[in-house]
C-alpha cells in the first residue's frame, strides 16, 4: 500500500505526475489513492523514488530495500560507455570459489531490474558445487548425443558433434570450466517471463565486472533445459517454471586491455 506522511508533504504533486496507473489524487494539494483504485497499484515505488521531501512509501509484505552502497552522484556517460563497451565474456576462470557474501551483493543488484508492471516473478537458482556443474554439463551432452543419433543430418546435430567430441576428450566446452551457474527462471506461462529473466541476467552480467566476477551466457545449457526431462529434474525447478537465462560465473583467468571493433551500427531513422 502507498502510505503519506502529511507532516512532511510539501503538496509538490509530483507522485501524481509519476504515477503510472494514474491512481493519484491530489486534490486542493493533499495526495491520496483514489476511492476504489488502490487495487491497480503496481507498487513501482515511482511516487516513492521522486517525492523530495520522502514523504511517500510503498510497503507490501515480500518488500524489502536496497542494501547496497547508493552513489551520490550520477554514472557519467563517459564511465558507463566505457564500462558496457569493455564488457566481455569471460570463458577462462580461476579455480578459486567465488564467495558466497559476494555472489549475494551481486544479486542484490539484479533484484532491481525492471520486469512488466513490476510482477517481480523472478527467481534464480545458484549452482555453487563444482560437482554438480559437472553432473550437469554430462546431462546436456547426453541430451546431445540423443539428439545427434536420432536426427544426425540436422545443421545443429552437426553443431553440437563439436562440443559432444570435445568433452570426449576431456574438454568441457559446455561451462568452460566455470566455478559457478547463475539461472534465472520464472513462470512458464508469464507474458513477459523470457523479456523479464533475460533482462534480470543482464543486469547481473553488466554488474559483475564490478564485483571482479566474469560472466558468459550458458547458452548450449539454456537450450538443453528446454528439451531434456533429465537436466529439468537436477535443476529441482518449480513445476511452473521454465529457465529464461544462464550465466556461468568465476573469478577470470586473464583481464582484458582492449575494446575490440565491432559491426558499425545498423540504424534506421524514421
């Protein structure tokens, strides 16, 4: 629910400008939720987040705050540039174990990506032991191997030979040896549910640089996950939910000192 402290209220009006259900009355300059509307609340916080005098809350049970560091002032273009430009996937990791009070700031971050109407349905899944990593990177190549010998003609079947021939050879080409598996799932049947967890697992992968962590989408896992009864089961997911994105994660191996070119900008101007 939206609560007001009208001791502090300066009458400013702009939690209703804000608002995106237009559920803000501010009549005579006095804001209130309008009779019979409070049910359209998506509890986006816009009226919290731009009152300047902090007299607006959103409170609901499953709400907690941000307890992360808050920069008091603004990332520059030129840093933020910089940083998404540099990113890079990481498919070299150090042997050492990312601790878990830094995986968890790390989350803390992702908690805040943006998802339709602010439904929040997103879950991760954290896979911390190396043996588990293991067991599941020897169920998508099986899951290959099924599909390799039931459709061998298939464009992917001639693809996935190359990574079924590679772990034969004691090479895991499927987590790259990464210490970790960060997966994002939610509900099968959302609207939004692939656009929400594919932009929560952005906002981890764009983060963890600063944590000193090197990501690299798991794609070959994600798109096992959808087919294979025997990977779905060792995730121990909610029946309801699908995986949406996979990051593996670990401390890098080697630490980049280029950016490198890519395709200039396809735009159109309309």
């Amino acid at each position: 629910m939206v609560v007001f402290d009208y001791e502090l209220c300066s009458s400013c009006s702009i939690c209703t400008a804000v608002c995106p259900a237009g559920i803000i009355n501010d009549k005579e300059g006095i804001p209130s939720i309008k009779a019979g509307l409070e049910v359209h609340c998506i509890r986006c916080g816009h009226c919290e987040a731009h009152c300047p005098v902090q007299a607006v809350s959103v409170e609901y049970p499953e709400a907690r705050p941000f307890t992360g560091a808050v920069s008091a002032s603004p990332v520059t273009a030129q840093q933020i540039s910089g940083h998404l430009a540099g990113r890079r996937s990481v498919r070299r990791y150090k042997d050492t174990p990312v601790e878990k009070k830094v995986i968890e700031e790390l989350l803390e971050v992702a908690r805040f990506s943006p998802t339709g109407s602010n439904a929040q349905p997103v879950a991760w899944t954290i896979i911390l032991d190396r043996q588990k990593m293991r067991e599941m990177a020897q169920t998508v190549v099986e899951w290959m191997k099924g599909l390799i010998a039931a459709y061998p003609d298939r464009p992917d079947s001639q693809y996935f030979s190359l990574f079924v021939n590679e772990w034969d050879k004691g090479r895991d080409r499927i987590f790259r040896g990464a210490p970790h598996l960060a997966v994002v799932h939610g509900p099968s049947d959302g609207r939004l549910g692939n656009t929400n967890g594919v932009i929560a697992a952005t906002y981890l992968e764009v983060a963890a640089p600063a944590f000193g962590i090197g990501t690299c989408w798991a794609g070959l896992f994600l798109i096992a996950s959808q087919f294979s009864p025997e990977l779905r089961a060792k995730l121990e997911l909610p029946e309801d939910h699908s995986a949406q994105g996979a990051l593996m994660f670990g401390y890098p191996e080697y630490q980049p000192s280029r950016i490198p070119k890519r395709n200039a900008g396809r735009v159109r101007w309309m």
